[in-house]
C-alpha cells in the first residue's frame, strides 16, 4: 500500500481523495447517487452534466453535496450552449473541480473556471494538443483511448500512455479507457500516471440508477461485443462512440444504407441527408440506461465490461481496485 500510495500521491492531491480514482462521468448514469457513492468510497465521483440545463444542474450539484461532504467534481460538454451559465452555476455552488469534455475547450472557459476558484481537467487526445492544453492552463488531463465506452477516438490506450505520459510533467494526468482491474491501474502509474479515471467498470455500481436492464446487458457482455459505431460513407461522418452491439447498432447500419440511397435518388439534399444520420443516436442513451431498452437504445460500454461480472455496491468495487493494485506493486 505504502508504494501505491507513493506512486499516486500527485493525483490524491489534487483531487483531495484517499485513492486517486476519478469515475468518469456518464450521461444518465453520473447522477447524484452513484457520484456521491463513489466519492463516500474514496473516489472521485463526476456528475454528467450532458444536456441538464443550469437549473437541473443546479438541482444536481446541491442533491449530491447533501449526500456525500467529500470532494467531486462536474463535467461539462464544451458545445452544451448555455456552456456560460453551466460554469456559472458549477463555480456558486465551489465545486473544486470541472472537466471539459467534447472537444478542444474555447479559451474563456478555462479561465472563467481558473478565475472562479476551480480546477479544470480536460481530455488530451493527442501529445500536441496536451501541449496546448497546459498552454491555455488546464490543472490535469485525461488522456482517453479507444477501449473506452462513449465517444472515443481512434488511439488506444497503450499507445497514447506510451506517447503522451513520458512527456508531460507539468500537471497531473489520469489515464481512462480499458481498465478493468487494479494491476493495470499499478503499471499506468508506474509509467507516471497520476491516477486513472473509470466508467464501465462502475456503471454496476449497487448505487447506479441505471435500469436493470442496462445492468444484466453489463454482466451479460464481453469485451468483443462492445463495438464502435461504423461509418458507411465518407460524405457522411458518423461520431464514433463504443456500445453493446444490438438491434440498434444493426438498425443503424440499414439507416445510413437507406438515406445514402435517398441521397444518390435526389430525394435529400445532402445537408439533410447528414442531419438525419446524425440524428439517429439522439436520446438513444437515455432510452437504454433509463427507460431500460438495450435492444432500441445505445448501450454505451467499454471493452472492459467483460470485466464487470456482477452488481457491487461502489465501495466495494473501489477496495477490490486498490487491493489488486496493491497487491501487484507489492510483489515486485
Ligand atoms: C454509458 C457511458 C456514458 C458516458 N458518458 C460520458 C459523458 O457524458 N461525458 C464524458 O466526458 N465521458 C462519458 N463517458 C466516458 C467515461 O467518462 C469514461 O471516461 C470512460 O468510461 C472510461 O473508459 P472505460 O469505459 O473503459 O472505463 C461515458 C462512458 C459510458 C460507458
């Protein structure tokens, strides 16, 4: 224990936890119960602001600070459009910590949130642009790899630990994406991590909302059933994003297929021919995690969800994390 704490010091630190563990925010997921589990646990538990407008935010953040005194944080999607207010709300209500996802964030941002006492993390798809990042005074990284459920990007995450933590010392970064078990977690901070950051693994959590449904689809898959998003046509690009494979990810394939089709006949012009291929996963996420639909909606998980095996309460998902990494470091 004494080296695992050693080695994740820098990232305790900063978010002011026992273990330097961040849950990384889901949409509909991340809500009051499982953030405050996680942060009761030792974590450190983000709330998915996604499309809350302030006010739902509002109502969030203060359900979750009378559920748990120990410290977590709010992530906001850099193209939310009332972005402004978001943070406005995030900072009255002294949140420590804000991480901006979905994209490079615009350069008000970082400091309105500096300015405003909080720390920002943001997500470091690439050695360049983490570069630029510190530039524009960010307080951490994540850097994220493709195993991850949700959005992702083309990297792995072996190759981008490789290529990005070596060379980044100025701030702490967390390494998220594929990781199921403690051992890992020990040689990404060997590699000079600061800690990591987990979604799919907690989506389980005995304190998730998440349907029951969404769950058992969980205990239920594999590490190759959770699949990315394939684009058919270059003229019409589809997010990449890693779910469960099931009706909807078949459906989605006939979708592009057909509106394709109807673009080549001159029955869509092309803009709404984008839009309507664009449009197809929208509420598809809510629909599978809260409404319980794993066949129609979007199973978001990561190729670690091979990993989740049962229903846990958080705390014990944590300490098992922690033994393993412990235990790891130890017999070296
Ligand atoms: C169901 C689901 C929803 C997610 N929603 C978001 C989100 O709203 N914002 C975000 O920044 N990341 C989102 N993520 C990514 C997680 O925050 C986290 O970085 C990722 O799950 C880590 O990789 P892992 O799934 O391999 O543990 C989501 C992931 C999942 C599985």
């Amino acid at each position: 224990m004494d080296r695992l704490n050693e080695l994740w010091a820098r990232g305790k630190e900063f978010l002011g936890t026992e273990y330097a563990i961040l849950g990384g925010a889901m949409s509909w997921v991340s809500e009051r119960h499982l953030v405050s589990a996680l942060s009761n646990a030792g974590g450190f538990g983000v709330i998915a602001c996604g499309s809350m407008t302030p006010d739902l935010l509002d109502r969030e953040i203060a359900a979750t600070k009378e559920m748990t005194d120990k410290p977590f944080g709010v992530n906001l999607i850099t193209m939310h459009p009332q972005l402004d207010e978001l943070i406005d709300v995030t900072l009255a209500h002294k949140v420590g910590h804000v991480v901006l996802a979905g994209g490079i964030p615009p350069g008000g941002a970082i400091q309105k949130i500096k300015d405003g006492g909080a720390k920002v993390i943001c997500f470091a798809p690439a050695l360049v642009l983490a570069k630029k990042l510190i530039r524009s005074g960010v307080d951490a990284l994540v850097v994220e790899g493709s195993e991850a459920g949700g959005h992702i990007g083309p990297v792995s995450t072996s190759i981008l630990v490789q290529e990005i933590l070596p060379h980044i010392t100025e701030v702490p970064v967390f390494v998220a994406g594929g990781i199921g078990r403690g051992e890992t977690i020990a040689a990404y901070l060997e590699m000079g991590a600061a800690g990591v950051q987990l979604g799919t693994r907690f989506v389980c959590a005995e304190e998730s909302i998440a349907h029951e449904n969404f769950k058992k689809a969980f205990i239920k898959g594999n590490a190759r059933d959770a699949v990315t998003s394939v684009q058919l046509d270059p003229r019409f690009p589809v997010i990449p994003v890693r779910a469960l494979k099931n009706e909807a990810t078949e459906d989605f394939m006939k979708t592009q297929q057909d509106v394709i089709n109807k673009y080549q006949a001159g029955e869509l012009d092309l803009k709404e021919a984008q839009l309507a291929i664009e449009h197809y996963w929208a509420g598809a996420l809510k629909k599978a995690v809260i409404d319980g639909d794993v066949q129609g909606g979007s199973v978001m998980a990561g190729q670690s969800v091979g990993m989740v095996k049962s229903i846990q309460p958080a705390k014990e998902i944590i300490e098992e994390l922690v033994e393993q990494a412990a235990a790891h470091l130890a017999i070296k």
